[in-house]
C-alpha cells in the first residue's frame, strides 16, 4: 500500500451517497472519534446527508456508509483517508467486492477509462462506465485487472460481445473516479492527469495507447492518436503531459497536433523509430492494434 500523502485523491468526484463497508474496528474509531468533536446534527448538515439518516448508519454496525458521511467522519476523527480507505471492506449496492488498491492495476484502468469508455456517467448514487475492447486477447487483459482490483470474475460483468463493450460495476468506477480517472466531459476539457500515475506511465501508456483514441493510417504509413476537445486550450496541456509520460519511457514524441476540425485534433506519428518504440518499448493489449503497427513498420 502507498500512503494518501503520495496518491492524490478526488473526493468531490465519487457518488456522494455511495455505499462504502469499513472494517468494524475502522467503524468504531471513526464514530467514537467524531462524536467528540462534533454532533450528529453538524455531521450531517457538513456532509449533506440527512440527519435521520447519519443517526441510523451512525447507530447500526452493519449498515454502510455514503462515501461522503464516511469522508467527513475521517476528517472529524482525524484519522489519514487513505488508511480509511484501506479498510474497507466491500462497496456497492446489490453486488458488493472488497477493492484492493493495486495502483498498477488501477493506473491500467485509467488508461483505458481515458481512451475507450464509450460512457463514464456520475450520478448521485452510483457511476455508469463502458469500455469498449477490440479483440478476447484485450477483453482478457481488462479482466485480469478487474481481478486485481476488485476480485472480480466474469459473473461480475456483463460483456456484450456483438458491440465489443464491457458493462462495469459501479463500484470500480467509484474506484477510479476516487484516483483521478476523468469522465468523458472532463477528457473533451482536457484532463489533468494525476500527478501519481507518473510513477506508473508504463501500465498508463500501454492501456491508453491501445484505446480507441489510438489509430493507424496506412495510406500515409502513419498512425494518429485523436481527442476531442470541448476546450481546446485544455486538450493541447493534455498533449503536453501525454508526452512527458512517454518521455518517461524514453519516447521522444515530438510531433505536433494538428487540427481536423473545430473540436478534433490529432498527433500523427510516422517516424519508423518512434513506431517501433511504441510497438516494443510500450506495447499493446490489443492483437489488432499490435498487427495494424507491426505492418507500419514493416513497410
């Protein structure tokens, strides 16, 4: 486990009424704690959850707590979040895993969450995320992250295979959300990548590039990385880190982006060295994007 003082974490993100076990002993401190500095009327008021509500979780061992009553109890207790968090013991509604926080893992996740998920929804209570895959040795991939995440197993997802989409649980997308992982309004903004994933830019790049932000071009011997983007301004600062974390990994991408149209640009690449690094050095979870690059180079 790497402490919160070096993993940052967004709060304001997750689901506010998100359901979140604690183990009992981590329950305990936190309540016991809190109730000495506060009031279950001034917890409930600084958390905005009803104060019936803060008394009856607060009072029932068993029962969960929204993320944002529990996030308010740790600053209360004085107790480190990440330590909090590291107790917990299952989150969800209906299907309820206990999350391991293998940063590696989750660093992988985000790469995809940032360049495949055809949906990234936040709502009150839960979180809607889609990714979508190219080909079973991706689909095999993604879910030996989710293992690693969440102990989860194919029951655990719904795959559509006809559309190349995987249905998540919420819960994993609390989790990503929680470690910086952007929705897709804030990646067409131009998403400020957390500061932690450049401890990890290889498991990062490998899922992002092999995304569907990532393309090839053969009728110009290329391949092109595309963005969206709602604020343009925000999407070049994007770039901008994009290519401090291959510089990470020795990847000299010095190309500039070019505009498609009012809200697309893209980064073509068609330097056989720097295609052989991305092929090599970096690589790829998708056998159709490993063959798409490999013929590039082979030209």
């Amino acid at each position: 486990m790497e402490d919160e003082g070096r993993v940052e974490l967004y709060c304001s993100k997750v689901p506010p009424l998100y359901p979140v076990r604690v183990s009992l002993e981590m329950r305990q401190e936190l309540i016991v704690r809190s109730l000495r500095v506060s009031s279950y009327t001034s917890i409930a008021k600084e958390s905005g959850i009803p104060v019936m509500k803060v008394i009856k979780v607060m009072s029932t061992p068993s029962a969960p707590m929204p993320f944002a009553l529990l996030v308010k109890l740790a600053e209360l207790a004085r107790i480190d979040l990440w330590e909090v968090l590291c107790s917990i013991e299952s989150i969800g509604f209906r299907r309820t895993l206990k999350p391991n926080f293998d940063l590696e893992a989750i660093a992988s996740l985000i790469g995809y969450s940032a360049s495949s998920s055809s949906k990234f929804k936040v709502r009150e209570r839960s979180v809607s995320l889609i990714l979508r895959y190219d080909d079973d040795y991706q689909l095999s991939h993604i879910m030996e992250l989710l293992r690693a995440v969440l102990n989860a197993n194919p029951g655990d997802v719904v795959v559509n295979r006809e559309e190349r989409k995987i249905y998540l649980l919420p819960g994993l997308g609390v989790l990503l959300l929680l470690l910086g992982a952007p929705t897709r309004r804030e990646f067409y903004d131009g998403w400020e990548v957390p500061g932690w994933l450049d401890r990890y830019p290889l498991e990062f790049l490998k899922a992002f590039q092999s995304g569907r932000l990532f393309r090839s071009v053969p009728s110009r011997g290329c391949a092109r990385f595309y963005f969206k983007a709602f604020n343009l301004e925000g999407m070049l600062r994007f770039v901008e880190r994009i290519r401090d974390l291959y510089a990470k990994l020795g990847v000299r991408l010095e190309e500039r982006p070019r505009l498609l149209s009012d809200r697309i640009i893209y980064l073509e690449i068609c330097r056989r060295a720097i295609l052989e690094a991305l092929l090599h050095s970096v690589g790829f979870t998708s056998l159709k994007k490993m063959r798409e690059i490999s013929l590039l180079v082979e030209r």
